[in-house]
C-alpha cells in the first residue's frame, strides 16, 4: 500500500492545465482536504485529476465540488482506484 500524495502538472488541456494528484492511501477526510489545497493554487478553469482508493471518495468528491463550486467533470473506476476529474470554478 502506497502512503502519502504526489502532485504534477500534466500539460496543456481546453480551457486550461491539467493537474495530478495522487491521493492513494489517504482516509476520508484528506483525499478531500489534499484535493482543496491544490485547487486554490490553480486558475479557474484548470482541471485537477485526483486518484483514490478511498471508498468515503465516492460521497465526499461530489459533495465537496458542489459545496465549493467547482465542476466535477467524471469518474473513472478501475479495481479500488477511482480517478475523479474537477475544474476549478
């Protein structure tokens, strides 16, 4: 099991950047509060792709880009890994 987080930009997308954040082996509520930190720090219009393997990620995730504003663009599930995509309101 993988702990901690990593960060990276992933390159130029419609619109804006595309980010990565690596939330895997975080319990709820830090993929939300990891996914939060970084999307202050982007412009409006930038997407972040947030990985976790956290299963509170599928109430929490949508919960928290309708609460803050932001778009939740999809979800993608592969084994225990679900791969969210926001864009920054």
């Amino acid at each position: 099991m993988r702990w901690g987080f990593s960060f990276w930009r992933r390159g130029a997308i419609c619109g804006g950047m595309e980010y990565e954040l690596d939330a895997i082996g975080l319990l709820c509520p830090l993929p939300v509060l990891k996914a939060r930190k970084r999307l202050q720090g982007l412009e409006s219009g930038d997407v972040l792709v947030v990985q976790t393997d956290d299963p509170a990620a599928v109430i929490d995730m949508p919960h928290f880009c309708a609460e803050a504003g932001h778009e939740l663009l999809g979800h993608d599930e592969a084994g225990p890994v679900i791969t969210w995509r926001v864009r920054k309101g």
